[in-house]
C-alpha cells in the first residue's frame, strides 16, 4: 500500500466516524447544555489517550503474521458490515442514513431527559451523551489507525489522516453548528466499506500464510472487484425491490369490475 493509499483511506474512515460523534455532541449541546457537553468531550478525549497509551504499544509486540491474520478477521467484519449497509441502502431495502434525521432524532431525546447534574457537571444527560458519543467513535478511529498504521509500518502517516479528518470535520460542523447533513455519507461508507472489506482478505490471507501475486499490487485488483460486486447486488436488489413495489402496486388496485 503506498502512503497516499494509506493517508486517504484513513481519512475517509475516521471522517465517517467524526462526523457520527459530531452530531451527537452537538445534539447534546443545543438542547441541554454545551458546557456539560464540552466536559463529556474531553472526559472522553481523556480517557481515550490513556486506553491508546495502554494498550497500542501492545499491538506491536504481536507476531506480524498472526497480527495481520488477526485485524484482517476484524476490518472484514467491520467492512461488510458497512458495506452490507450501503448495498441495502442503495437498492432501496433500507432507508438511507440522514445525518440531519439523526441529529433531531438525538436533540429530542436529549430534551425529553430529565435535567440533573453532578459535582461540577450542570447536566449529567449532556456529559454522559457526549461522553459516550466521543468515546465510542474515538475508539473505532484508534483502532483503524493503530490497525493500518502498525500494518504498514507508518503510524505516522495513518494519524496524519485520522487528524486532518477529524479536524476538517470538527471545524466544518461547528462553523455552522448543525450536523453535516451536506457530506455523502452514504457514499463514504460505501467506499470505505470496500475498503476494509479488500484490506480485511489482503491482510488475513498473508497472515494465514497466503502468497497474493504481485504482492501489493494485488490489491490493485481486490478493490476493484470488491466495489464492483458490491455494485453488482445493489443493482440487482435495486431491480428485485423495483419488482416487489410494482407487484404490490398491481396487487392493491382495485380491478375494474370492482368499480361498477
């Protein structure tokens, strides 16, 4: 993988991931209270450093081999999961993820809650929420950086993309203080879905002791083929679901014997 490779594929992965965070924090902060909501933020930023500080160096004592075998089984779970998402979503069986939906879904709850705070935390709903949201997500960013990073020898390189990718996203969502309903996320997901899924094979066949031809260069290949079976079913199921409404559509009208 070359580093641009390996810079844009972290990018687009922890970009998912900030904007989900995002838009929690900000639910919790306009409807409760953006102080409390501030100081679940960096409680979690907090927490999360030291579980990275603990626990990351670990990654690296890991045999290469069973390592690779090991987050290869990982990202293919993660990856089909997100793409198994888009290809539903993209044929129409399932309704597409609306960040802005998402943002009101969580500013009514968080309004709903009942109001109560903590020592020196005004709103315990807001810090928790925010808490929760931040530290969650934090962790699936930390775990593709530590993963691709410690993978391909250049952790510095796969921060630099989980950086520039929370900062864009962070300084892009509070710019306009509304979640960031204008990124295709979607299509992100679709993308990057595809690619854990093609790093997922790569990375578990050479830990299971596979030999790719070409070495790297198979993955010039994998994605491809990858994104276009992807594409493939939700065509298909795009066409099957297209079937299904028109059926259902022919099957509730009334005939026209009926209407005399």
């Amino acid at each position: 993988m070359t580093t641009y490779v390996l810079f844009f594929t972290v990018l687009l992965a922890c970009a998912v991931e900030a904007v989900e965070a995002l838009t929690i924090v900000l639910a919790a902060g306009t409807s409760r209270h953006w102080g409390s909501a501030w100081q679940g933020t960096v409680a979690a930023l907090l927490t999360l450093a030291a579980t990275v500080a603990v626990l990351g160096p670990a990654v690296g004592q890991i045999p290469l081999g069973a390592l690779r075998l090991v987050v290869g089984a990982l990202l293919l779970v993660f990856g089909l999961q997100w793409l198994r998402k888009a290809v539903m979503r993209g044929s129409g069986y399932k309704a597409l993820h609306d960040e802005e939906k998402a943002f009101a879904e969580e500013l009514a709850a968080a309004k709903a809650a009942s109001a109560g705070g903590r020592g020196r935390v005004k709103d315990w709903y807001a810090f928790t929420l925010s808490f929760k949201g931040v530290f969650l997500e934090g962790l699936e960013v930390a775990f593709i950086v530590v993963t691709f990073g410690d993978n391909q020898h250049d952790i510095p390189v796969a921060v630099l993309g989980a950086v520039v990718a929370v900062l864009a996203v962070v300084g892009a969502g509070f710019a306009v203080r509304a979640p960031l309903a204008k990124v295709p996320e979607n299509t992100m997901k679709f993308a990057v879905g595809t690619m854990l899924t093609s790093f997922g094979m790569f990375w578990a066949g050479e830990g299971a002791g596979a030999n790719w031809p070409g070495s790297d260069a198979a993955l010039l290949v994998i994605v491809p083929a990858v994104a276009l079976l992807a594409i493939g079913y939700t065509t298909v199921l795009r066409r099957a679901q297209a079937t299904d409404l028109a059926a259902a559509a022919s099957a509730s009208a009334p005939t026209q014997g009926s209407l005399t």
